[in-house]
C-alpha cells in the first residue's frame, strides 16, 4: 500500500511542476521548473513518517551532490542541443550518463 | 521580458503527454524509494535530485516548437532544439537552487516539523531559483549593452 500512495503522490507533484514550466513565459524561466525539487518533496515526507527524519536528512545529505550532478547534466544538455544541435530525446536521454557519473564520482569523493 | 502565465498552453499538451509524466513521476519515485530500501539513504538520496522529468519535458518542447513552425509552412528547422536549449539552461540554474533546497532538509529537518521544513525548503528554492534567473537576464543586458563589441 505504501507503494502505491508513494507512486500517486509522486505522479502528482512531479506532473504539477511539469506543469508550471507549461505555464510560464520565457522558456528560460519555465526551464527552472525543470529541477523542481518534485521527487524529493513527495519522497522525503513519506520517508520521514515511514522511517524516521534522521534517515531521510540523510537521504537529503546525499542530495547535495546529486544536485550537483544535476548542474552538470544541464549544462550537458545545453551544450548537446543547443551548440552540437542534436534532437532533446537524444541529448537529454544521453545526458543522463553524465549524471550518472557525476553523481557516482561526487558519491565516491564526498559520501563513500 | 516579463514572466507571463500563459494557461491557454495547458490545451497544447496531449492526454497521453500528462499520462506519461505521471506514470514517469510515480515510478521515479518508488524507484527512489526501493533504492533507499536496498541500498540505504546515502545511495537512495544521490536520486532525490534525478532528472527524472527533464527529457519527456524538453522533448514535448522541441515538439511543440516544431509543430508551430509546420504550420507556419517551415519544415526544417533547429528552433525546437534552441527552446529545448533554453529549458535546459533554465533547468541547470534551478539545479542550482536545487543545492540550498537539499541543504536546508539536510539540516533542519532532524530538529523541526517535516512538513514545515520541506515547505520553507520550497520556498528558499523557488526565491532562489527566480533570483540565479533574474541576475541572469541582468548580466546578459548589461553584456550587450556596455561590453559587446560595437559595429563599426
């Protein structure tokens, strides 16, 4: 059951700040709806009541750096569709090695 | 340029693009969930800050940008992947702002009320995210103003 309230609550703060970057005029400005910290508001309040604040202030530590990694994969993606010019699908779908290993290096550095 | 809310842009999305967010948006987060569970908070929290939205969101830009220009009789041309570029450079200062947001959890919320932390942490987000946004657009003005290089 805590399953499926979390992939509700999730498809719903996800989809409404989606939503916002629709609304809004400059697309730069919309943009910033983009990282929304969506996943982390429906994630960290169930995890607290579920399993205590100590655990999720420590999945907000680790948070830090892959917000990090978010940085990057942005500035990725900026350069892959907007100097080499290639489809979003595809340079935003690719990118995601980027914040993968940013993430992964950031994790070994900092938090191992 | 100012902010503008435009809801009329609420009509241009497709059932099936709100449908695919959701169900993108839920499994991210029981995927964040079941990480946390097996691998435990360190590992789980890396993907609190996962892109999980951007590529559906910047694809439905380029589409959208595409579309427009169809009907305006231009087939071929790079203005969806410019607007997909702007949401992305949009995306990174909100990633940004993103930082201050898992800070404040971080710190806060082992002392105070969950919901009142991650509330006030929204809100730091968004103030922030505006102000990285507002200077942006500041230094841009101020660059073709004073400093770019004048015609002869």
């Amino acid at each position: 059951m805590q399953w499926i309230i979390r992939f509700v609550i999730g498809g719903v703060i996800i989809s409404f700040f989606a939503t916002l970057g629709d609304v809004f005029k400059p697309k730069g400005f919309a943009g910033l709806f983009g990282a929304a910290p969506s996943v982390a508001l429906a994630t960290l309040g169930l995890t607290s009541i579920s399993q205590g604040k100590e655990f999720a202030a420590v999945e907000a530590h680790s948070m830090v750096v892959g917000a990090l990694a978010f940085v990057l994969y942005g500035i990725a993606c900026v350069y892959l569709m907007g100097v080499r010019r290639l489809r979003a699908s595809h340079a935003a779908i690719g990118a995601l090695s980027v914040w993968g290993l940013s993430a992964w290096g950031l994790w070994a550095l900092f938090l191992k | 340029m100012l902010i503008k809310f435009k809801a009329a842009a609420l009509a241009q999305v497709k059932v099936h693009e709100y449908v695919t967010r959701f169900l993108l948006g839920g499994a991210t987060c029981v995927a964040t969930g079941l990480i946390a569970q097996k691998c435990g908070p360190v590992v789980g929290g890396l993907f609190l800050a996962f892109p999980a939205i951007f590529p559906a969101s910047a694809t439905l830009v380029e589409e959208h940008e595409r579309q427009r220009k169809a009907k305006a009789g231009i087939l071929f041309t790079v203005r969806g992947r410019l607007s997909a570029a702007l949401d992305a450079r949009g995306a990174s200062m909100g990633a940004l702002a993103l930082l201050l947001f898992a800070v404040i959890v971080w710190k806060q919320l082992p002392s105070h009320n969950a919901g009142f932390v991650l509330a006030a942490a929204t809100v730091a987000w968004a103030a922030l995210a505006g102000t990285i946004w507002r200077v942006r657009r500041w230094h841009t003005r101020f660059w073709i103003r004073y400093r770019a290089p004048k015609p002869r």
